[in-house]
C-alpha cells in the first residue's frame, strides 16, 4: 500500500491533545502526550484529565499498571508493565493495541488505529475488522486538513 510521503511523521490537532502517526509502511496511530492523571480512592480509581474514570479491576496496586473498566463508557484498558497497553471497547468487534509511558502525574499514549493507504488527495483506512473507509486530505506546507480538522506537522519522517 502505497502513502503520500508527505504525509509521514507525526500531526498535532489544533487546540488538542490528539496527535496522529504515519509510519512509512502504512499504519496510523492515535495518541495523546502529557495528558494529566491521578490514581485515588486508595489505588481504586485511576482518574484521566478529570475526564474519564476508571476502576481497578486487576487486585495488585501497582499504579498506573494493571487492568482498569470505564463502565459508562464501555471501555476496559489494560497498561502492563512493559510499556505495552490494550484498549477493548464494548461496542467494537477490535482491540486497540499501543505503547504509553508516563510520569507519577503525566500519560503519554499511542494506539494503532488502521493501515492507510493514500491517492491523489484520498485516504483510505483499513480498519481491523471492519470495511475500509474513505476520506480526503490536504497538505499545504505544515498543515494537514484530514476529516475537517486541521493538524500542524510535530515531526517528519
């Protein structure tokens, strides 16, 4: 599968926190860096950004490390030791695999979202277990317009 060179290297929203990666064989990962975190409730509840909450779901308390559910919205997430992490979501037939680090306050995360493939200004996503999707996207110089939001190039590959 062929992808536009231009494309390559990592892409920051505007006014988020969301990052995407383009790798020169095809795949497309999400992420975010720094996102603020706190473990509470005596190691129960590993709390995100004061956004998402989870709760332990694995009985060690090693930090962030371990297997925690998001009940109201759907979600289990499993951060292992290694640097490695699974995100399995009731709703999809996938899993979404990917690395995180983080500091006693900060989460860094990338999941690996779709192998892509690019031509003449169309993108297509090939989805784990789903039909391939479409859209288009634009480059002008360290910017890219994909799915009506605009990115500013982070790092080029």
């Amino acid at each position: 599968m062929a992808l536009d060179p231009a494309l390559l290297g990592e892409w920051k929203r505007k006014n988020k926190n969301e990052y995407h990666r383009f790798e020169a064989d095809g795949t497309h990962f999400y992420g975010t860096h720094n996102t603020p975190y706190w473990i509470e409730n005596a190691g129960s509840t590993l709390n995100i950004n004061n956004k998402t909450y989870y709760q332990r779901q694995s009985p060690e308390d090693d930090g962030i490390v371990g297997h925690w559910r998001d009940d109201p919205n759907g979600e289990d997430v499993y951060y292992r030791a290694d640097g490695r992490s699974v995100h399995i979501f009731d709703n999809e037939k996938g899993i979404h695999t990917g690395t995180f680090s983080y500091t006693t306050s900060h989460l860094t995360t990338y999941s690996f979202r779709s192998v892509m493939e690019t031509q003449s200004g169309s993108m297509t996503y090939h989805l784990p277990f789903q039909l391939p999707v479409s859209a288009s996207y634009s480059i002008f110089g360290n910017e890219l317009t994909m799915g009506g939001q605009v990115y500013t190039r982070v790092t080029k590959k």
